[in-house]
C-alpha cells in the first residue's frame, strides 16, 4: 500500500499547493486503513476534491493532509463536499484488492 499512499500524497500536494509537505509513515498511517478497502483510492480522491470544493476550508487554510484524513469524521466531511460530476483524475486505476 506505500506506494499508492505516496502517489495518493503527491497528488494531493500538487491539488492543494503544500510544496513542501513530506510523505512520513505517520501520514501513510493515516490512510492505510482506507486504502485497504476496494473503493478506498476513490474515496482518498473524493475527500481531496471535497476539501478543495469547501471555500470555508480554503479560506481558513484547512487543507492540510491532516485536515482530510486524520480521522474516520475529517475523512466523511471532505467527501461528503465533493461535487455531484466528480471525475477521477488522468491516470487513476482502482487499487487492486487487498490480499
């Protein structure tokens, strides 16, 4: 799963503009769960796009990685922001089954 969290990391970083943001185990830690299940890389994007859909976050600069994934509640909100056309990004691949 490291592999597609760090890809799931840098995408994030180009979405919200964190340059200097660093990939670390706590932060893989904070998604393994999610990116075990067969719809969690979808899920991971939905939360991203949804946190950048909510202008109150941005405005407040609550688009940190944390901000998004921290906990099951962060994970809901974000997603529950992302907009009804939602298109996976270039390039997205469901992650293979876990197992």
């Amino acid at each position: 799963l490291w592999p597609v969290a760090a890809r799931l990391f840098v995408y994030w970083k180009k979405r919200t503009g964190h340059k200097r943001a660093e990939w670390t185990a706590p932060r893989f830690f904070m998604v393994q769960r999610l990116l075990s299940k067969p719809d969690g890389l979808e899920r991971a994007l939905r939360a991203i796009s949804g946190c950048l859909s909510d202008q109150w976050r941005v405005e407040k600069g609550l688009t940190m990685f944390e901000d998004v994934f921290e906990t099951q509640a962060k994970l809901e909100r974000c997603m529950a922001k992302c907009p009804k056309n939602w298109q996976p990004p270039p390039g997205y691949e469901k992650a293979p089954p876990a197992g």
